[in-house]
C-alpha cells in the first residue's frame, strides 16, 4: 500500500524539502529526515514542490537531474 504523496512530518512547516524523482530515495530521505526530528516535505516534481510547498524550507534537497529540469 502507497503512502499518500507528499510525505509530511508533523506539521504544515517543513524544514527540509526534498525533490527527488525516484519514489525509494525520496521516500528513505523524508524517513531519515523525521526520525532524525526534522520536518520534512517531499516531492516527486520541482513543479508539485513549488505548487504545494506552503512555507519556505530551511533546507532544500534537490535532484540536480530532474526531468524537465
């Protein structure tokens, strides 16, 4: 069963966003993020980030190969 995209860790204000296209990275960086105690978002699309993200993050982690980058 799929967990809900995107991951979100306690609250609506992240701090660290992640955008990263492969689902397993994305979903192991948003899992060591939160049990690290860091609120985190991440996202599939740079476009899905900037459109859902509602705070700017402290941290941003982000595929340099992104497609459609």
């Amino acid at each position: 069963m799929d967990d809900p995209e995107p991951e979100q860790a306690r609250d609506a204000h992240p701090d660290v966003l992640i955008v990263e296209d492969e689902r397993i990275a994305r979903k192991a960086l948003a899992f060591l993020l939160t049990c690290s105690g860091y609120n985190a978002q991440a996202y599939g699309t740079a476009e899905e980030a900037l459109d859902r993200a509602t705070t700017p993050p402290r941290v941003a982690l982000i595929d340099v190969d992104l497609p459609g980058m």
